[in-house]
C-alpha cells in the first residue's frame, strides 16, 4: 500500500502543469437588482442552443450569495443565456462564444416584475446530503431529534459516525478530529450546542492539505449564520426530566460592510446512571475460583455556558476581516455510589465494601480567533491567513471513601487499614496556539496549485495530586500522581496539486510535511518523555511525509466516481499520556503511558455518488463506498494485572503491531412528498494484532431515520442506530442499540417551533465491554445517559430590512435564512 501511494504521488505531481490541450469555453458573471444594483443570489441561469428550431438546454446553474456565477465546459457557437428569479423578469442575452474563450458577461440586471404586489417569500428544503470530490455534507439544522441537545446527540444521527461510551465520535470506528467552522476545537461535543449546527461536513479521507494528524477523518460542525441586510435572531428554550434544561440566544445584525453575530447557550443536567462488574477468575483446570460483583450508581452532574461574539467586516469586494471571542464554563462531577461484593468458588459471599466519590471539577476555555481573506482579480485566486489562542483550565479535585469487610463464621469485621479515604488535587492548564497561511493559486482553468503553511503549539501543565489521608493528614502517592509541563509541536508545509484531465476526469495530488514534536519534564525528579518526527539524527525523516492522491471521474450529471490514498498519522492523546487514575473501580483502574509513540495510518477510499429523480417529486442518492484501513504501531489499550495486586486489572496504552480494517459503508436517502428516509449500513471486517493478541471479528453499524410532514406544519421524526459487537485485542464490546422520537409543531407562520423528543425511547443505550483472557472473564457495563423526556421552543427575534423580496433559503450549508 505505502508503495504503491508513494510511486502514484511523484508520478502525478512531475506532471506538466501547463494544463491539458483540450479546449473549455467559460461564461462568468453577475446577477444584480436593476434598481438598486444589489445581488440577487440563487438565481437561475441557463444556457441554450437552438437545435431543429428548438430551445435546448445545454447546461446551467445559480448564481451564488453575492450573485455571482460560472459555467464551464459548454459548447461554442451562438447560444442564449437565460437569467431568472421570482419576482423578476426573465433576462436572455444572446452571445457567440469561441473554443478555450473564457467571456465575462459583467452584470446583469434584472427588472422587477410590475405584476408582483407583494414581497415574495421562498423556503426552500436543503438536500439531506451534498457530495463533492473530498467531503460529505449533511444538513443537520432540521434534526428534531437533537433539538435542544448537543453535538454528542446530533452527530449520533450523521451516518457513518458512532458516539462511544465516553461521548467521543466515530468514523468507521476510528476516531475523528472535531472542526467548527474549519478550525480545531478544545471543545468536547457535549459542549457545544446543537441547535447552532447547520451542517456536518465528513470528510473521510482529507488530504495533504489538511493536518496529517486527522487519521480517523475529520468532522467539521458548520455552525449557522445570517447574511440577510437588517438584525434577527433566535431563542432555544427546552426543559426535560432529570434537572434537564437549556436555553440558546443568538442574535445576527448586518448594514452595510459590518456582520455582527453574538451566542450565549446554557446546558445543564443531573442524569442518574448505573453501572455493573461482574468478574469470574478461573483456575488453570478452566473451574471458577472466586467471583467478583460490583454495581453502581452514579448522578453525572453538568452544567455549562458559553458565550461568542464575532465581528466581520468586509471591506471591499477582495477583502474580508473577522475577529472573534469565545468564552465556555461549567462544571462536570461525577458522584458515584459503589458496592463490591467478593465470593468464593461455590458461590458463597466472602467480604464486601463501599467506594463514594465526589468530585469538585470545573472548567474554564476562553478562545480569540483571526481570519483574513483576500479575493485577487484573478478568478479563484486566494489568500487565506488564519490565527487562534486558546487558554483553558481544567480543576481535577474530589474525595474517595472506601470501606472493607470481611464476613467470618461469627462476625463481620473491617479488614486492616480500612476504611481509606484519598484525597485528590491538582488542575491542568492548558495555552494553545495555531497560525496558518493558506494560498490557492489557479494557473489555467484546468490547472490549479494550493499552498500552506501551519504552526501548532499547545502546552500544558498538568497537576494530579492523588493523597491519601490518615488522620487529617496527606500523603501523596507519587505512583498514582502526575506534575508534568508538556509541550506539543506540529509545523507543517504543503503543495497540492488540482489537474483537470479531461472534460469529465480530474485528478489531485499532494504533499505535505511535518515536523512535529512532544516533550514532557516531570517535576518530580526531572525525568522527561516523548518523542521528535524527524528526530535530530534525521533517522526517521520518512515518517514526517504524508502525502495524497485522488481521482474524480463524473459519469452524467448525476452520477460519479471518487478514488483516494492517503498517509496519516495518529498522535498520543492526553488520555494515552496522563498517568494519573482515570477509573474509581476498586479492581479496575486506567493509568497512562507517557511513553507511547505515534501510530501512522494508510488509507484507500473507493466511492460512487449515483441520484434518481423522478416528476412525481421522488428521489433516491445512493453514496457506496468501499475502504480499507491499515494502522501500523496502533495506540491500544492493553489490560494486565497490578504487580503488587493480582486482583487488580490495570488499563494503559501501548503502541502494538497494527489494527487493520476494511468495509463497504452504504449511504441512501429517499425523499418522496412529505416523506424522507436516510438510511446508513457500514460492514466491514477488523484485524487487530500486537505480539502477544490476535483478534478479528465481522461487524456492522447501521441506522435509519424516518421524517413525515403531516398538514398544519406538523412533523414527526424517529432514528434508530445499532452497533453490532465490535472486537479489541482482548475481548470485545457487545452490540449497542438506541431509538430516539420528536414531534414537532411549526409555529409564527413557520419561522418557531415547538418540540417534544424522547431520548433512547426504550433505554437500551448501554455499553457493555467483554474481557476475556486467560485466568479471568470480566463484564462491565457503563452509560452516557438514560431515557429522557424533553420539551424545546424556538422563537425569532427581530426582522429583516425592507426590500423588494425576502429570501428564506436554506440550501446552502453556510447560510441560514430560517429566521
């Protein structure tokens, strides 16, 4: 694989670049309001050829937001274009066009129509999902039943991705790296506010042009926006069972060159959550030598606010400025409520005992983010300048109790040295830095070259302090602590290369470097950890370059074929590297491994975009595609018994031989009236090694998703998900199902909403994990959240300026006019 990605690169990329010898006409221009001379975007233009004295239709498009257009690839000879939108008149202008002219039509002005009275009001439905060469777009902004929610429970409706028991997404189960607005975030999906998402974009394969550490895809969350003249706005309001409640205000105000848009959302809820462990440890004859049960209740308390402001400012039609502030808050606590009991062979209760936890954590991310584009007269020419910080701080404090008894002939008595009570401190803060230059640089209109250049830096003090306390006094168990400064480094540069090799193929190669670095001095004895790609020896040069290929191939206009290759690399997470406890089981504890190293990860992508239509307003998209994965030293978790304490498992993380896995993930949407079904399958088969472990298993993960608009603005939507058993290297995770309901009433003349939406209708979202070695078979069984209930209004602020028209459009991923 990595051969054949390397030899496909340097062949492609010392390709010509004068561009192909084909010729293409191209027609440009702009729509404007005769009058007032405004854009009028998302208007019809059409071109056509008279053939047998005929009007026929050769190709077209819409204009876009500021009302310009392109048409590419048509024939020459005399055509007509043709310029319509409500309310308007129809414009046609006649015009000659030679082979490989590219002609600019200026600005055409359409008259209002002197029949229209009234302002005119379009709502349009955008697509369920949008395919181009390198990314998946699904319009998300009508998910009833997220509403209220956050990016954890809407992007469990988004196909191909999967939410795990820690409320962490899923590509084809391997994990993604989460974009707003086309920017890395600190930010959890549980911290971020659904109801502010337009869109998902998935991109499964990105390219050089993307950062390499993005193995297991990106998601970028685009968030709404407003780009209507006038100030509005919308208020989320939603309550539920369970101390469930959140409120989300923003408010959108344009005039002229300035775009102001400000968000507060709050989120808070007491979800009470269950538990269990059941462990049986066999002898060397396969017989049960002792059992070991444990179950627990837990309140998973958060809360959380945020807040944003951003400014953007356009100042001609080549320069675009915004700045931005973010401030987020809450607090996320845990209290746990355990009871253990051990037993022996034949069953009989032995001893037992209690752990209560109860953290004091709280959270603070504050963020400033600058963002620059310049347009050149050059068509397609761009300057792209992007710059962030962000400073967060995160508390780790809380107070474990834990008691111990054993059960004797005639008495029950406390075993020695219990009960104990630990104590933990400390906090991590967090500074995190990102620049990037980006410039898009078309040579021909067959030829194109992008360039950037990335600067990452985060830094981070950690402070875990685990005590423990005997009479009121503290002592700290270093083993089980952490005081550490890290700091991680990625600089990046990249080329990539856009041919169009015939009318209907095209072809994208890239390549991009890295030099990236992480480094942690431990304050305890000054000893230090990580590691340097390259190292300064140059030794391991070649795992500093990613590169990437890819093929589009359009059949018609509505079918088409993507293929792509990519290396990526998979680097230690703060979870792989923080040694720390991370688990309040008393016979299961997760602890890091600062010496972990990056996992690198090669990837093939085969897909196919087909779309039926029919008059009767049916249609059916059909997205397959097939994949396959090979992740070389994979970051594992591995399970050993503690040293001192057999009894004891020990979760860490280990870079072992690969994980290797290949599928075919099937997409299909069908809409027909009031009536739209999405439906999702990926089945694929997984082969995880390391030296010591060999497992594989065949899997799938599905769901589907009903909506139905009955009359009087009533609409009712139902999602079912189902994740089959899915392996590790030394067990497995049993399947895992869920349903979610919401009804919904428009209301205000369809600009407010009322909803009513069942989480998990028949509480069956439980992740049950399988340990199955050896001497002992242990099951445990965690969850996110239970059924729930929940009650969400939305209701518009403010109004549009006057004009001859309002737009409400929401086809466009980037643009919300719902308000």
């Amino acid at each position: 694989m990595r051969i054949f990605i390397y030899t496909a690169f340097i062949f492609f990329t010392f390709l010509n670049s004068t561009g192909y010898a084909q010729s293409s006409a191209a027609i440009t221009g702009t729509v404007n309001d005769a009058v007032t001379g405004e854009a009028i975007p998302f208007s019809s233009v059409a071109l056509y050829q008279k053939i047998n004295n005929k009007d026929s239709l050769l190709n077209g498009t819409q204009s876009d937001a500021t009302g310009k257009f392109s048409i590419r690839s048509i024939a020459t000879g005399t055509c007509t274009v043709r310029v319509s939108f409500v309310g308007y008149e129809t414009l046609d202008r006649t015009i000659t066009i030679q082979a490989g002219e590219h002609l600019d039509m200026g600005s055409l002005a359409l008259q209002a129509a002197t029949k229209v009275l009234k302002e005119v009001e379009i709502v349009a439905e955008k697509a369920d999902l949008q395919v181009t060469p390198d990314k998946r777009i699904f319009n998300v902004s009508n998910n009833m039943t997220s509403t209220g929610g956050t990016a954890e429970t809407l992007l469990r409706n988004v196909p191909s991705l999967t939410i795990d028991e820690t409320g962490a997404a899923s590509l084809r189960n391997m994990p993604t790296t989460i974009y707003i607005d086309g920017k890395p975030t600190q930010l959890t999906l549980a911290q971020i506010p659904a109801n502010q998402i337009a869109s998902v974009e998935v991109i499964s394969n990105p390219s050089a042009k993307y950062d390499a550490s993005t193995s297991g895809g990106i998601v970028n969350l685009v968030m709404k926006k407003n780009r209507a003249q006038g100030y509005n706005g919308m208020v989320n309001l939603g309550i539920g069972n369970n101390s469930r409640y959140d409120a989300t205000v923003n408010l959108d105000w344009q005039k002229g060159k300035w775009n102001l848009t400000t968000l507060y959302s709050l989120n808070s809820t007491r979800n009470p959550l269950t538990g269990y462990v059941h462990r049986r440890n066999i002898d060397s004859d396969g017989a049960n030598s002792s059992f070991f049960d444990q179950n627990t209740n837990i309140s998973l308390n958060n809360v959380f606010q945020s807040g944003r402001l951003q400014a953007e400012y356009q100042a001609d039609k080549n320069n675009t400025l915004s700045i931005a502030g973010t401030i987020v808050g809450g607090a996320f606590n845990t209290v746990s409520n355990q009871t253990y009991y051990y037993r022996n062979a034949a069953g009989e209760q032995t001893s037992y005992g209690s752990r209560n936890t109860v953290p004091h954590n709280n959270y603070t991310n504050t963020g400033l983010e600058l963002d620059w584009k310049h347009q050149f007269i050059r068509k397609g020419e761009e300057l792209h300048f992007m710059a962030s910080r962000t400073h967060n701080r995160v508390s780790n404090a809380g107070d474990w109790y834990t008691t111990a008894y054993d059960i004797n002939a005639s008495d029950t008595t406390a075993q020695d040295g219990y009960p104990v009570q630990n104590r933990i401190d400390g906090r991590i803060i967090g500074n995190q830095t990102l620049v990037q230059l980006d410039y898009t640089h078309p040579v021909n209109e067959l030829v194109k070259w992008e360039f950037g250049l990335r600067s990452y830096t985060y830094i981070r003090d950690q402070e875990y302090f685990f005590n423990e306390v005997n009479s009121n006094e503290e002592t700290l168990l270093q083993n089980y602590s952490q005081y550490a400064r890290i700091t991680e480094t990625v600089n990046a540069v990249y080329a990539l290369y856009d041919r169009k090799l015939s009318e209907k193929l095209g072809m994208q190669a890239g390549l991009r470097m890295e030099q990236s670095s992480m480094h942690g001095v431990s304050k305890f004895d000054g000893s230090t950890f990580g590691y340097n790609y390259p190292s300064k020896t140059g030794q391991n040069l070649f795992q500093s370059f990613f590169p990437s290929i890819a093929f589009n191939k359009v059949v018609d206009e509505n079918s088409e074929w993507n293929f792509s290759l990519s290396r990526k690399v998979g680097r230690p997470t703060f979870r792989h590297v923080f040694v720390g406890i991370q688990a309040n089981d008393r016979q299961n504890i997760t602890i890091g491994n600062p010496a972990v190293r990056p996992e690198f990860v090669n990837t093939a992508e085969l897909s196919y975009n087909k779309t039926w239509t029919s008059t009767r307003n049916h249609s059916l998209q059909w997205l397959p595609t097939a994949y396959y994965i090979y992740e070389d030293h994979t970051i594992k978790p591995i399970v050993t018994p503690l040293t001192t304490d057999s009894t004891i498992l020990v979760t860490t993380f280990q870079n072992v031989k690969a994980d290797i896995r290949f599928g075919l993930d099937n997409t299909m949407i069908y809409t027909t009236g009031q009536l739209s079904i999405l439906f999702n399958i990926n089945a694929y088969k997984v082969i995880l090694q390391s030296i010591d472990f060999t497992n594989e298993m065949i899997g799938y993960n599905a769901k589907v998703n009903f909506t139905y608009k009955f009359p009087a603005g009533i609409s009712a939507q139902a999602s079912a998900q189902r994740r089959s058993k899915n392996p590790s290297l030394q067990g497995y995770q049993n399947a895992v199902n869920g349903v979610d309901f919401a009804l919904r009433k428009s209301i205000l003349q369809n600009k407010g909403n009322i909803t009513f939406s069942i989480n998990d209708v028949f509480n069956s979202r439980k992740f049950v994990t399988i340990y199955d070695q050896p001497g002992i078979y242990q099951a445990s069984m965690s969850r996110r959240e239970i059924r729930y209930f929940k009650l969400s209004v939305q209701l518009p602020l403010g109004k549009l300026s006057n004009s001859k028209m309002k737009e409400r459009k929401v086809d466009r991923p980037d643009i919300d006019f719902s308000n």
